[in-house]
C-alpha cells in the first residue's frame, strides 16, 4: 500500500467513525456524502472547516481565537460572526433579522395565548432540565428561585399537546424564516438567579421576547454586557457565550417567549446539511432513550416479581435495604450523568415532563 493510499484509507475510516456517530443508515450516510463533495463550494465554507475538525477529532475543542467567554461552548463552527449581543431592546434596525418588528406587534396575541394556560389544570409547564454541556452534566440551573419551561418545538419531541394550547404563537413561529427547533415559553419566579451557563453550539442564536416583565426587575448577562429587559420589545443574543439571568422582584414571575435560529452567517445549504445530520443524531438519541426507558421498566419488573416471591421478613429488610441503595444509586447517576439514565437529551427532558410543576404560583404570580 502506498503512502497516499494509507492516507486515504485512514480518512475513510475516520470519516465512518464520525458519520456512525451520527446513527446514519446506509442510504443516509449516502445522502451525506453527496453533500460532502460539494465542500470545496464557497456556500460550504463554514461546514468545511468545522467538517476537518470533526475528521482529526477536534470537534468539542475550541478553534484558536475563541474568546475567554465563548470558550466553554461545546461546539463552536469557525467563520461565523461572534458577538454576544445581535439585537437589544432599543435597536430600531436589525438588519439581520427583518421579522422582529413583525415579532413585537404579535406579542398581544402571544400574550393573550400564554395567559389562556392558566385556565388548564395541567397547563404543560415543567421544570427546566439541562442535558450535559461544557462539562457540567444536569447540573443545576439555579441557585435560587425556580425556573420552568413550556416546550412550543423541541427537535421532533412530542409537543402536540402544548401546540394545540397555542396554535396561533405556533403559527406565527412556524413564519420565522431560518428557525432552528427549539421554541418555548420560559417562567423564572420572583427572585430567580439563572446560573452562568453556555449553549451547546454558536450555529445558532437566540431570541427572547418579554411577555410578563416587571419594569426594572429582569436582566441578563451576555459575556461581560448586561441589558435589562423590556415587555415586548425582542433581544437576540449568542448564547454560546457564557450567560446568566435574574428575576430580581420580590413577588412577580417572568415570562418570555424564547426560541432559536440559525445563525445568520450560514448559507441555505450549510443548513440544509447540518439540519440533517442534527436530526439524524436526534433519532439516535431518542431510540436509546426508548431502549434506556424499556430496560429500566422490565428491571422494575423484575425486582418487583423477585421480591413477591421473598419470605415476608425478608422482603420487609431487604425492601428497606434496596429503597436506600436505589435512592443513594438514582442520585449518584443524577450528578455523576450516567448516560444511560439521565446524560441522553430527550430522556432529561422527558424526567422534566414526568416531574412536573408542583407550586403553580411560581409561573403564575403576574
């Protein structure tokens, strides 16, 4: 074998390694490779060289020249702008983004349809869960207060019934051009502090709209820049680079409509091709999710089928024993991320789901 072909025979196989990764199929892993000769095409310029990355296994290292602030990201794509702040309360042009004016005059409706889930006596919110990131597996997204998330879009998890709450703020979001998936109403109650934190790629940004702000009282942290929020007026940010809120009234909860889009330096067709390895990645995930769940249901079974056959003293002291080492066991894989329990994005979100709001005053108090 010569020298080229040892070469190539190397990217191949590390080129399959990555695109196993993925969970593709045969006719998708195909697919993939029809998009990967077009690589050298000015519009694939971004997803070229974060691609080489990816190939040489330096995927989840920064590139140099990342800022300090943007630096714990997990994933960070090369040639795109970076600047924490895209649009603040008080731009009256956002080039980038021509539907914001569009997005602010919607905020009554918006509004209107948040407002209308008090009326439910399950009305979808939940607590927010964070999957692994930056190092940090499902740690804690506050120290103080609480937060709790109403999912709109969640890349293909099952909405259907917060979405039929909300058809039209569903509607109207779906009229976003470029939007990545990810769209939900979020409560921080009264004196809340979100935690440092970053979001899991610069390929994407986020947008907040304030629907139920106390003047004065709801701010947050982008890198080093603080902008105090407003109701109904729309913020754009980065949130790959390290960010915090605060709910600082003593008694009101906030409210913002929150959802995410591309990031505006990405051609169509990069898109098109990150959108399609993402949700191949995502269905992966989800079917270990799924055999994650059924494995851990037939477990119970199992131990529950044992323990009716025990002797009824024995049953008594080892169903004492094993309530401890279960509870001592399920909170050492909480803060460890055992993956197989709780580090797998939709079986985070769905623990969040199962959970459930227990003191409903804490989004409500308005």
């Amino acid at each position: 074998m010569t020298t080229l072909d040892h070469r190539e025979s190397l990217v191949m196989k590390r080129l399959s390694n990555v695109l196993d990764g993925y969970g593709l199929s045969v006719l998708g892993k195909s697919a993939v490779m029809t998009y990967l000769r077009h690589l050298q095409e000015d519009d694939m310029s971004r997803v070229r060289h974060w691609w080489i990355r990816e190939l040489n296994g330096k995927g989840l290292i920064a590139p140099e020249g990342t800022p300090k602030t943007q630096s714990g990201c997990p994933e960070i794509f090369a040639g795109l702008r970076g600047k924490p702040i895209w649009v603040n309360a008080n731009d009256q042009i956002a080039e980038d983004f021509p539907w914001i004016k569009r997005l602010e005059e919607a905020a009554p409706m918006i509004r209107s349809e948040l407002l209308s889930l008090r009326h439910h006596e399950i009305d979808g919110f939940q607590p927010y869960r964070s999957p692994s990131g930056a190092g940090k597996r499902n740690k804690k997204s506050t120290d103080s207060g609480a937060w709790n998330v109403f999912y709109l879009d969640l890349h293909n998890f099952d909405c259907c019934e917060n979405i039929e709450k909300c058809p039209k703020t569903v509607e109207f979001l779906n009229s976003i051009p470029r939007k990545y998936g990810h769209a939900f109403f979020s409560a921080t109650a009264a004196q809340t502090h979100i935690i440092p934190h970053y979001g899991p790629t610069n390929k994407k940004l986020r947008c907040q709209l304030p629907l139920i702000c106390p003047p004065n009282a709801c701010r947050i942290r982008v890198a080093n820049i603080d902008l105090t929020l407003q109701q109904d007026k729309a913020i754009i940010f980065d949130d790959s680079f390290l960010h915090e809120a605060w709910n600082d009234h003593q008694i009101k909860s906030r409210l913002v409509l929150v959802f995410d889009v591309w990031h505006p330096d990405l051609s169509d067709r990069e898109i098109k091709f990150l959108s399609f390895l993402q949700n191949a990645a995502l269905r992966k995930a989800k079917r270990q999710a799924e055999i994650s769940l059924q494995t851990l249901e037939e477990s119970k079974i199992g131990d529950d089928e044992e323990s009716h056959d025990s002797n009824t003293e024995l049953r008594s002291a080892s169903s004492h024993h094993a309530t401890t080492t279960t509870s001592s066991g399920k909170e050492d894989d909480y803060h460890k991320g055992n993956p197989d329990r709780h580090d797998n994005f939709f079986a985070v979100i769905q623990k969040g789901r199962q959970e459930g709001v227990s003191n409903r005053s804490e989004i409500w108090t308005i």
